[in-house]
C-alpha cells in the first residue's frame, strides 16, 4: 500500500468512537474475538492498569522479557506520534505494510460486528486496534504480551483476555467523569483485571485503593505480590543519564542496576516491572544479569526525556496532580535549571487549576499553547487565564501552536540564563506533537 492509503487507513479507523468516549461493554471485542479463533488465548498475556506509570512499568517488563530470551508482543495506549507504536513486537512497532495488513485481514469480521451494533455502538477505534493487536500477536507469532490498559479495566477491551498477570501502578484520581469521583470507585474499575488463575502484582498504593484491590485478588483467589512486603526499591542514586538502582526481587537485593530513566517514580515503576516478571516466571527470581541487560536497555519516550541540549528541552507526558508531581520532583532532581521555561498544553477534561499549580512549583515562567491533533485540547486562552491565576500574569506567555510555543520557551530560556532549560508537560499528544516536532528539527 502507498503511504496516502495507509494515511487514509489510519484516518478512518480514528474517525470511530473514540477512545475517551467508552461504551462500557465487552462484547464488541469479545465478537470480535470470537470470529477471529481466539487469538487473545493463543499466548499468556500480563496486562497492565493503573493511573500512572502503567505505560513506562510495561516498556520496562517488555525489556526484560525479552533480556530473559522471549519474543514479546506489547500493546500502548495511547500513542505519542505514530498510531503503530500501539502495536510492537520484539521492542519495534509494526511496519506500515504490516499494520495495513493485519487491518485487511480483520476488516471484514470487524464490518460484521459493526452490523450487530452491539449497545447501539459500532465497534470503537479503541477495541479495533486491540483487537489489531491480539490478531497481529498470535500471527507472530509471540511468547507473551505485555497489554498496558486504556482506561479503567474491567470494560476496556484488553481485558477480552485473562491475563496471567495482572499488574496494577499506582491509583489516583483521573478520569473521574467514566471512572468515578473516588479512589474506591477508581481501583474497583481497575481491580477489573484481576481475574481467576492469575496472580496480582500492585505497586504502593494509598489505603483506599489497597484494599480494593486486594478484596478483587482474595474474591478471585489469586496470589498477591505487593510492593513492600514481597519486592521493592532499596536505594537509588543519581547517575549520569539516569541512576543506578538497588532492587528487592525474589532472589534476594539486586545491586549496581543501570536504568536510564529519571525520578524515584520510575525506579519505583522498574522494581514493579521485575516483580511482574518474576511472577509470571512462576515466582522464579529473574538472574541478576537479566535484570541489569533489561532495565539497562529501556527506552521510554516522553518520560522526562531530554531531546536537546542547547538549550535543554524535557518533555514529559505528565497530565494529571499524581503525575506532575512525581515529574516536578524527578526535574527538580535530575535537571538543575535555572530558571525553567515551561510550555504547557492540556485537555478540556482534566484538572487544569490543580496540575498548573504543581507545575509552577518548578516552571518560573510558562507559555500556553493547545494540541493540533486533537479537538479535545484547552483553547489557548482558556488554559491561560487559568494559568494567569498561578503564576503573575507577566510570566505567562501564550503561542496559538506547539511550533510557536517551543519557538518562544527557547527565546525566553536563552535570554534568561546559559543555565536555563524548557519542560513541556501537560499531556500525552503535547508530549508527542513537542518531540515530533523537535527530532524533525533535528534530522
């Protein structure tokens, strides 16, 4: 296919319901399952949920999959830049010819379910590209899946498989207009994946959460792995490029351990990643080498990652309260900048007041912008005049585009300090439409 036919492909399958719109219902993806064989049985599968850091926890299971010698299929929600970073296998998205075939190959059954209008709703672009995902795996074909959730849990369409690990990151609060107001009502959503001969993994979680989550693992009656009691961080260091890690696994402290990604949270996320690990080995302790090769080979796009150097630009995927305060402290930490140009775009759904005030903590100047690539996004004015309610209004700055807004903070930085830098934060299309842009400018 040409690339203005796989350009046209991607265009109409976004054009469905979208994904922040859920019709809480499995059984589109399950017909949809079900007319293609099953492919979602045809490998174990450890699913990931969680508010935070379930996207980066299974890049890092993945890389430690595949460190243990295994051929690994990984699905991601959402995409930073390119819809076929949703689909990889063995660490790689999926080619253009690849994606558009496995899309041949389901479209008709999807049309078929499309005709039921299950609930009323045609299939999603959520659960078709799921359902791209589990086909695209079996095809492979691969050992195991890595399947980081949408939203929720116990409607999102990955969980049309049980999985043989269900791993749960931290618990806040987001998406509180489909997930509920509470954390209790949030971790029943997400305590959605655990299910009958699995076994649960949570991270730290606040009370609240904790014990739903552990009543879902005992009315399942499966094993639980919980950070604290059964793994952890030790100690951690600061190092050039990221920082080196102490982590209690199975087999005892694994010391010395390289990972190239910045703030406790993701050292915290790792300990997480080698626990889903070792329990989907049957609780066999992963060989301390394994653990170093893995996590030393992350790549994490969008978490605090530097893309350029003169001046220095971090973009971070950060879009809620939990998120941008573990990615203040981890800038604070990692990136001494003097000051901090800021440049910040949101969605219309999120708590802008609450994630603007963290921000400032760290951004002593900030220019507002919106996403291209999404109707979704904050107008610029509107997130502005929340932002002039933060900071003084001399130092909130506003550009109508991503391009203009980067264009601007690096102006700002430059005339600042040779020791200042810029942070792009705020949400996960700005996060990619900000890296796109900057590697572009770099190729």
């Amino acid at each position: 296919m040409t690339d203005t036919s796989h350009a046209e492909l991607v265009a109409e399958l976004t054009s469905r319901w979208p994904e922040h719109r859920v019709a809480p219902s499995l059984t589109r993806i399950a017909s949809l399952m079900d007319l293609l064989g099953d492919p979602q049985r045809s490998f174990p599968v450890i699913q990931v949920a969680g508010t935070n850091g379930k996207g980066s926890t299974a890049i890092m299971i993945e890389t430690l999959l595949r460190a243990a010698g295994l051929r690994t299929g990984r699905f991601a929600s959402p995409h930073l830049s390119d819809v076929r970073e949703r689909i990889a296998i063995d660490g790689e998205p999926i080619s253009e010819e690849r994606f558009d075939e496995v899309w041949a190959d389901i479209a008709p059954y999807v049309a078929m379910v499309d005709e039921q209008a299950h609930d009323g709703v045609a299939m999603t672009f959520f659960e078709v590209i799921t359902g791209m995902a589990y086909a695209a795996f079996a095809d492979a074909p691969v050992d195991v899946a890595v399947m980081e959730v949408g939203l929720g849990g116990r409607w999102d369409a990955t969980s049309v498989a049980d999985a043989t690990v269900a791993v749960v990151a931290p618990v806040g609060i987001d998406h509180t207009h489909i997930l509920g107001e509470t954390l209790t009502e949030i971790a029943t959503e997400k305590a959605g994946i655990i299910k009958p001969g699995g076994t649960a993994v949570f991270a730290g979680q606040e009370p609240e959460a904790a014990k739903v989550l552990l009543a879902a693992a005992v009315a399942a009656g499966v094993p639980v792995k919980a950070e604290g009691p059964d793994f952890g961080l030790l100690d951690r260091a600061l190092a050039v490029g990221g920082q080196l890690l102490r982590i209690k696994s199975v087999g005892g402290p694994v010391g010395d351990v390289f990972l190239p990604l910045y703030g406790e949270h993701m050292a915290r996320n790792a300990a997480l990643a080698v626990a889903a690990v070792e329990a989907f080995l049957g609780g066999k302790p992963l060989n301390a080498e394994i653990i170093v090769e893995g996590l030393g080979s992350v790549e994490a796009p969008g978490r605090l990652e530097l893309v350029r150097t003169s001046p220095p630009i971090v973009i971070d995927t950060a879009h809620n309260a939990q998120a941008a305060r573990a990615t203040i402290a981890a800038a604070d930490e990692s990136f001494d900048f003097t000051p901090t140009i800021g440049v910040v775009a949101m969605m219309q759904d999120k708590k802008a007041e609450e994630v603007l005030e963290i921000l400032a903590e760290k951004m002593d100047q900030v220019v507002i912008t919106t996403m291209a690539s999404t109707s979704r996004a904050r107008s610029v004015d509107d997130l502005a005049a929340v932002a002039e309610t933060v900071w003084e209004t001399s130092k909130v700055h506003r550009a109508a585009t991503m391009r203009e807004a980067l264009d601007l903070a690096v102006m700002l930085a430059d005339t600042a300090s040779t020791q200042a830098g810029v942070l792009v934060a705020g949400s996960v299309i700005a996060a990619g439409e900000a890296r796109e842009l900057l590697k572009k400018d770099d190729s």
